[in-house]
C-alpha cells in the first residue's frame, strides 16, 4: 500500500510533464503545416536557398 504513495505522485509528475512538453510544441509552432511538411518530403528537388529559422 505504501508504494501507491510513492508511484501515485511519480506518475501526476510524469503527465505533467507529457502535457507541459505538448504545450511547448503546440505554442512554438510544430503543429502550423503537417499537410506542407508531407509534400514537400515527397519533392525531389533541393530548395534553392536555406530555411529561414526563428
């Protein structure tokens, strides 16, 4: 019965964090152009200049 307080707690702890590392993707941008990103992984040709980053 004791380990239920100790894995209780470690596993609240663990969701959190899921959930704060889904926030911090969502608010950063990861999720603006899935349809985008599929297509241009199926192009052949190189870009002609770098992505921007920021």
């Amino acid at each position: 019965m004791t380990v239920l307080l100790i894995l209780i707690p470690i596993s609240l702890f663990l969701g959190g964090l899921g959930l704060a590392a889904f926030w911090f993707a969502l608010s950063s941008g990861q999720f603006e152009d899935p349809e985008g990103n599929a297509a241009r992984i199926l192009e052949d040709k190189e870009p002609d200049e770098p992505a921007e980053r920021g």
